[in-house]
C-alpha cells in the first residue's frame, strides 16, 4: 500500500483520503435514513437542533469553523429550508440562526439514525488495537500545544544547526568579521569611530590585547561573528561585543552559539564578568542576552552613541 509505503510524511494526504471515505459513507447514510442532510452541514444542524437560536459567530465558535465557513453553510442550508435567519430583538444589527419547521422535522427524524450511526462506529471501534477516536482527541491536544508547522520548523532548524560549526578567528575571516558587523550596524545604526578601530584592525585592537573573536561556519561559509574583549577600564574581565549574524542564517539560533562560545572562554579564563552593550531597539538580541542571564546595569562611560542598555553577567 502506498501510505504503508511513504509512512508518516502522508499523513494529511491520508487522513483527507479517510475523512473523503467517511464523507461518501455519510452521504449514502442520510440516503438511507431519507434525510435531507449534507456531511458538511451536520455540525452547524445539531449545533441549532438544540432548540437553540444562535449568532454565525456563535455557531462557529461551538463548533470550531471558521465564521465565513459557517456564514456559508448557513447560507446553503437556508436555500435548503432547514434554517432561517432573523433579527435579534435585542441588538438589531445582529442576526440569528435557527431551525425553520422542515429543520425541526429532520432534527426528529435523524435521532434513529443517531442511535445506529453511534452503535456501528462504537462496535468498529472495539475491532481496533487502538482506539481512533482517542487518538484523535489526543493530537488535536497536542497540535493545539504546538502546531505542525511550528514543529517542522524546530526540526528544519535542529537540522541546519548541525551544519553550523563556531571557529577561532584567522585572517582569512577578517572580511566576513568586517562586513558582517557593517551589515548589521548600518541596517540599524551607523558606522562609529571605535567600530572602524576595531572592524579595520581585529587583531590589534581586540586578539593582541588579550581578547578572541569567534567565527560561525554554515556549510564551511561565515555567517556569524562575535568578539570578545579584554576589559580593564569598567569591570576588569570581560566585554562581549561585535556580534553579527547574516540575515541569510536567521533563525539557526547563531547568535546563541556564539554567545555561549564566548561566555565558555571567559570562564576558561577565570573571568567572574562579562559586560556589554547595545541598544534596545534590537529586541531579539536583548531577549538573548537575558536568556544568557544578562542583568541591566547603568553608569558606565561608553564610546558608542547608539548605546542605550548596559549589561553584566555574573559567571
């Protein structure tokens, strides 16, 4: 069989081939019972078959449609003559949904097939080492918790983080480490005098002073950097700064890596600190800098104008 075949990758093509096979059976079974009933109007006709008028809103919401799904059943079935629409006494710009007569009279006619319908599904049921329905109840939980999509993508990005390794800086990345700070700071900001002090000469200004720039390889291709500076003039350790990634590699949680590469040197070195800066207006990465355990701080002298947010973590 060829979902046997392909597995799990076809469910939906599968559950929507069962829900089609349900759907002509549930066709031929109102055919059998002489109701005058479409599969796709039932959750809309039981909901009202409650002696209930109700609002497209509220039908909807019961039943877990969306509103121009159900505003278009509604329609069908009033074409039909099983529901009416009329005007709520209480808020006349709202309409209500109920049954019209020939409605009522279905909702009568339907309760033995009710009863059949529910003892034939009950008993294939009990033929099944699992039981479907459950099952069904139970990754309709699950997809409310975390979406398919939602789930694929972690996976996707579990995937291409494999492909990201974290380097010590050599002078064949000088360009990347350049441009990929250019980048980013003139999307945002603009190219100030200690970021050319530093960009120009990575190695004089931060490696020969005791500090290491950090390298993010995807495919063998840099797309992330990050420094970190040896601090002797605000807290004595340690400055995380110079932290780039490429728009292309977003969402590879990069800039995690690099941070954590960072922070795991000056631990090596003995550093009880690490300060940096940056600007609020970077929302994601002051979100990473406080996941990291990053605190605010204030009172510090910074060269950079567009520094607003100063913060230290105690390793």
């Amino acid at each position: 069989m060829f979902y046997t075949k392909i597995g799990k990758l076809a469910l939906g093509s599968r559950l929507r081939m069962l829900s089609e096979r349900v759907t002509e059976d549930a066709k031929n079974i109102y055919d059998l019972y002489d109701v005058e009933l479409k599969p796709k109007w039932f959750p809309v006709f039981y909901s009202l078959s409650q002696n209930q008028e109700k609002s497209i809103t509220a039908i909807a919401e019961e039943i877990g449609h969306s509103h121009p799904s159900v505003s278009k059943i509604v329609s069908e079935m009033c074409k039909a003559g099983i529901t009416k629409e009329k005007k709520d006494k209480k808020d006349g710009r709202r309409n209500l949904i109920e049954l019209t007569k020939k409605g009522m009279l279905i909702a009568h006619k339907i309760e033995d097939q009710y009863k059949d319908v529910n003892h034939a599904i009950e008993l294939a049921l009990d033929q099944t080492q699992h039981n479907l329905w459950k099952a069904i109840e139970e990754f309709e939980f699950l997809l409310e918790q975390k979406s398919l999509f939602r789930r694929v993508k972690e996976e996707k990005s579990k995937r291409e983080r494999e492909k990201v390794t974290i380097v010590a800086y050599d002078a064949k990345y000088h360009k990347a480490f350049k441009e990929l700070n250019e980048e980013w700071i003139r999307t945002y900001f603009k190219i100030e005098v200690a970021d050319s002090m530093a960009l120009d000469n990575p190695k004089e200004y931060i490696l020969d002073n005791g500090g290491h720039i950090f390298i993010a390889l995807y495919n063998n291709e840099p797309v992330g950097a990050c420094a970190l500076l040896k601090n002797n003039t605000i807290i004595s350790d340690f400055e995380l700064a110079k932290m780039a990634v490429s728009p292309s590699a977003q969402g590879l949680g990069i800039g995690l890596l690099l941070a954590n590469a960072a922070i795991d040197k000056a631990r090596l070195e003995g550093a009880k600190e690490i300060y940096l800066e940056s600007n609020t207006v970077l929302v994601p990465a002051i979100k990473l800098y406080q996941k990291l355990g990053f605190q605010k701080v204030s009172g510090f002298s910074t060269p950079y104008e567009r520094c607003n947010i100063q913060m230290i973590l105690k390793l």
